[in-house]
C-alpha cells in the first residue's frame, strides 16, 4: 500500500507538522505535504489554534497543482466546522485524488467521518503510515481524546543520592544552569505547568517559561511573542496562597485548583476551579479530568515530594523526568518521591528507560510506565 | 622529540600492558614494544607476579634484532633485583640503542634509576610519551607509591531515587543482572573487595569473582585459572562474623581487620590485622594504608551506607561507581550514603562525571572527586 517515496513524504510532513510543538496547544501538532508525481508541490504545518490548519497551508502553496495531486497528512483531515472549515472539504474541493493519512484522528468529532467524507468523493485514502511516528507528535491530545486524561511528565530534579534539599531545606543550585534551561523547552512545549500551593509558599517560583533561558535552536525559528506561556496550574486545596505571589503579577492565565471555591479569583487571568476532596487531598484523577476539559492535554509537574508521589501511586504519571546532579547529599537530606507501604519490591514502580543523556554537568533519565501487555 | 611513530608504538605498548589488568596485582601493568626502523621485531606484557616483566617478553621475541633497536616501556624499567633481574641490565645487555618510557616508575626503589643506568651505559633515554594514559593503567600502583594509600572505588547501587532496600530490608534485586555482571569486572581488576561485618552479617555474601558471570570479551581471553581471585577484605571491628560465613568456604586470601586480636584466624588463608581505632570505629586512613603496606593497590568496596559515607567524609574515596535501576522506592527506603553535618550546600561532596553508560536495563555512573587546583 505504501511506497518508499510516501514514507519519505510522510517523514517530511511530521517534520513540519513538529514546527508546531511551542505553539499548537489545544490543537495537535499535524503537516501535510501536497505532491504532484515525484515532486513536493505544497507543505504546511498547524501553527496556532485559530489558524489555518496545515492541510490549509499545503493546498495554497499549491494552488492548481493540487488538482490530481497525493497528499500526505499525519493526522486524518477533519470533517467538522470547528473555527475553520472542515479540511477534508478542502482536499475534496482542490480535486486532490489520492490522500495517505498516518492516523486516524482520536477526536470523537472526527474518528474516521474525514475519512469517509473523502472515500465518499471518489478519494483513495490510505491510513496508518508511520502511525507510531504520527502518535508521538501528540501525546496529549491523543490521551485526552481516548481517556479523558491529560498526558503527565513528572519533571523531578536531584543528588545522584535522590535528594532534593539538605535537611535546613537548603538546595540552591542542585542541578547546573544547562539543566535549568533544558526544563525551559519542556515548560514551553506543554499546555500546563502544575504545582501546588506548598511549593508556591516555599519558593515563591514565576512557573513561566523565561524566552532568554531557551536554547538558540528554538529562538533562531521562533519570535519571542509566537512562544506560548503554558497555564499554570496550582492545587491550593485550603487557598493559603497569597495574592501577592510572583505568579500572579506574570503575564499568562493560571488556574486555582481548590476543595471550596469561597474566595474570589486574584485578577481577571486567574481561573478557580473546584474539585471535590478525597482523603483531605484534593482528588488528583478529577483534577486532571476537569484540566482535560479545559483544552489542558499535556501536563508538566514541578512540586515536592507529596504530589510526586501521590501522582505515581495514583498511576496518573505517564512520563517521568529526572535530572541528576554528580553530588552526594546523605541520607540526612530530604527524598526526592514519598510513597508509602511498600513493602515488596515488587510493589516497586518499575520503568522503562528511553533516553539518557548528559545535560552540562548533570544527567537527564526519560522513563515511561512499562506498557501493560 | 617523539614522532607520530612513536606515539603508534607507545599506544601498542599501553594496549598489550591491559591484556594484564586482571593478572598482575600487585605488580603494575606493563607494556613493551621493539622496533628496528619501522617494524616492529618484538612485543611482551606483564602478566603475573613472578613471572617476567614486559620487556623480557619484548626482548626474547627481538632476538637478536634487539641490537640497535627502540624499545618503547609504559613505565620505566626496573633497576633492581625483585623476583627477576633488573629490565634495565637486559636492555643494556641487548645493545638497544633508544628506549622511549611513557612515565619514570613512582617506585622509591626505581624513580628514575633505571633510566640512570641505561643512560649511563649510553642509550638515548627519552621519557613521558602518552604519561597520561599511562598513568591510568595502574591508579593503585601509582597512588600508593606517591601516598602511601590505595586506589579506592567506591561501588553504589540504588534506584534512581538514590534507595538502597525498602523500609523492611528488602532489596533483591534492585539492579538488573547486567549490571551485577558489570560489577564482576571491576571486582575482577581490584587488588581487594573490601566490605564490613555489618553486611556480611546481613547479606552473608560471597565477595568473589565468578568466572560464569564475566563477560565473553574476558572470558574468551583469559583461562579460567588465569583470573585472581581478589583478596577479600572484612572490616570487623569487635569480631563478630561467625567461621560459618559463606566467604571463609570460598577459594582466595581473606584479610579481617579488627580492633583487638583476641581472636586466631579461622584458617590459613585468613589474616588478622589489628588497627586502631577513632571514635569507636576502625581508623579507616590506617587501615588502607596498613592493606598498602600488605601489597594491596586497588581497593573495590563494596558495603552500605555507613562505610560509604565514612570513607567519603574522610577524603579516601578516589572512584564512585553508582548503578541506578529506573526504580522509584520512595523516602521512607533506605538511603544511599550516610553523610552527616551538611549545612550549606557549598559543603555537598560534587563530582566529575567522567562516564554515564546504559548497562542492560540499568545506568552507570562513573565520578571522580575534582582534582584541586
């Protein structure tokens, strides 16, 4: 069904589709390579929400070369009037006769209806290219469109000993400058940054994403302004932060995350949102599923230890990010994740290990939940 | 002074002097390379105590090509009478005309008197070609002879959160089977596994190399006969591991460091060594320059949290060597290294991190203490 040249294509079209990681959210990440014979005759890729999506972008650049023409998308066109018209009317109307699609799309809106819509005009629509590839470019949108979950990375930072403060609560500067600046790209790649009302009294932090701290890779192809600041989000059960804290006078919204909405919200960029207690915790599964709703599908977590832990026991994590410093702290000094009862290492969170790499003086480890069989 | 011939010839002395990195403790490795023009007409290493030294090797396989010839050493030959006749007399007697050494031998019986007498007797000496990679053929060697004191590695395993056993003890198996084999190798090139009461107590282990565990790359190298069996070394201050502990039934030399020897050796492979003792415990600078004195360059340690943090807060760790499994055991497990008395992070033990590498399911780190200034 597929030849060399579409898988070419279709790596081309998750290239482009990739140009959107800092800027898309809500929306996925998707490209699409417009091709006349053995020639690329238009490419686009999804920049914002609210523009044109790529499939959009890919039939103006190629104008009448469309007409006869395969084109290549990484996610399945969608077939509803949302705040632009429907790409599969497009493709349709642009007489394009063949279209390969690396997924279908997961949003229940669509879910093959692009598809069909297309088949229904006489298009050859060919699905499931380089899907696994495809996948990756949305882990947020497509775990929210399939469980009603956001995707979580759980950013957490430490001794090579696991240790994130001595036992006085000192711990400025664990992990180096580089290190710092390598969380900034994963802050501006997600929807949300959440923390909780402790780290917020503890280290009054700005949770934004600082354009000066970005790597040249990411501020050579972006303008400062094109860069989103994710939400921020802070689980303050018994609202104990003040309205004086540094985030509250930073540009982007937050969202107050509390058991009984009976204070007002700080400013007009502060969102409060109420979700029912468990066990004297606000209950992280609803809290998460209310987030998802909200058009939050990719979560980035820097708090302590507690909601660490409670997150993993909770099973919630989907990813999780540690950066290690080549320091010793002693076992005086304070843990990096509180779980209780365990009592077997069998009960022991296992990982699999994606990458390791170095990052200046310290050592970041991607580890994903081993894939139940 | 040296030509890129001479580096080629240098690098092939330092590879054959490896081939001896499981055999020659206490003696150090040693490589040599004869050459008459651009041949090369005769190569040797040291392989065992009391056997020949490289150079032997190197001028037996020269022959008679061995006059007027250049030798290239890793270290610079033996001026007196050990357990074979000095180097330095068989080059001389040889007629080699050049002899390259990569660095002077830190031995106060050599330190430069072999190079002496060879020059005395007319040969061009040239000396410090490569010294760097010489030099980390034998850390031990070379750190007693300039101090007095042993190569310490320091080996640590953990989950990524630094825990070494649930709250309960539990700990089997933390890291994977790899790793455990990557342990073997180490233990295998070390003069000494040096460990304490308190963990053969606990774990009532072995301590031992087993070749069924060592790598094909080893294994298909060396005769099973050929690999030492590192001298096993127990800290037991107030003598209270029991005859019956599984390592005194075990092939190999044991050497128990205790406080008082009131008690006999529980066989004769079994040394007792008395030193004394500091706040309660053995006196740990004495006792690694007692195990110095007794031929033991390069100590492996292998122990818990206590003896780790000892040997660390006293400045005698030169290696740390951590395996980490992509575990998460929480605050209440066990911790990796007692340190005590951290106020400040500017007091915080930080290392060089000179490799991170994947070992199956697991990740090594190899640090180093920063040289000072």
């Amino acid at each position: 069904m597929f030849s060399i040249f579409d898988s070419q294509m279709m790596l081309r079209a998750i290239e482009l589709a990739k140009r959107g990681i800092y800027t898309t959210a809500p929306n996925p990440n998707v490209g699409c390579v417009i091709t006349q014979g053995d020639d690329i005759v238009g490419e686009g890729f999804h920049f914002r929400a609210g523009e044109p999506h790529a499939e959009v972008y890919a039939l103006r650049a190629a104008g009448e070369k469309a007409c006869g023409a395969t084109a290549y998308v990484t996610l399945e066109p969608c077939s509803h009037h949302g705040r632009t018209p429907p790409c599969a009317d497009a493709l349709i109307a642009a007489g394009v006769s063949r279209v390969v699609c690396a997924m279908v799309d997961p949003n229940p809106k669509v879910a093959g209806r692009g598809i069909q819509r297309m088949r229904d005009a006489g298009i050859q629509v060919d699905v499931g290219l380089m899907q696994a590839q495809a996948e990756a470019l949305n882990p947020g949108f497509i775990k929210v469109m399939k469980t009603g979950l956001p995707f979580v990375q759980l950013k957490l930072a430490s001794s090579i000993d696991g240790r994130t403060a001595l036992a006085n609560g000192q711990s400025q500067w664990i992990t180096g400058a580089e290190a710092r600046a390598d969380v900034q790209v994963f802050r501006a790649q997600a929807g949300a940054i959440l923390s909780t009302s402790q780290t917020v009294l503890d280290d009054n932090p700005s949770l934004n994403v600082r354009w000066a701290q970005l790597p040249e890779t990411v501020k050579s192809v972006y303008q400062q302004d094109d860069v989103r600041q994710p939400v921020r989000v802070i689980l303050d059960t018994h609202r104990k932060v003040s309205d004086s804290a540094t985030l509250f006078s930073l540009d982007g919204d937050i969202i107050i995350v509390t058991a009984k909405d009976d204070k007002p919200s700080v400013n007009e960029s502060v969102t409060v949102l109420t979700v029912e207690q468990q066990d004297g915790h606000l209950n992280l599964n609803s809290t998460l599923r209310a987030l998802a709703a909200k058009g939050i599908h990719h979560i980035w977590v820097e708090a302590g230890a507690t909601l660490a832990g409670s997150l993993l026991n909770a099973g919630l994590v989907d990813e999780v990010i540690v950066y290690q410093a080549p320091k010793l702290m002693g076992s005086d000094s304070r843990g990096l994740v509180k779980l209780e009862g365990l009592t077997s290492m069998s009960q022991v969170p296992t990982f699999t290990l994606t990458d390791v790499t170095r990052i200046g003086d310290d050592v970041r480890f991607r580890m994903q939940k081993p894939q139940p069989d």
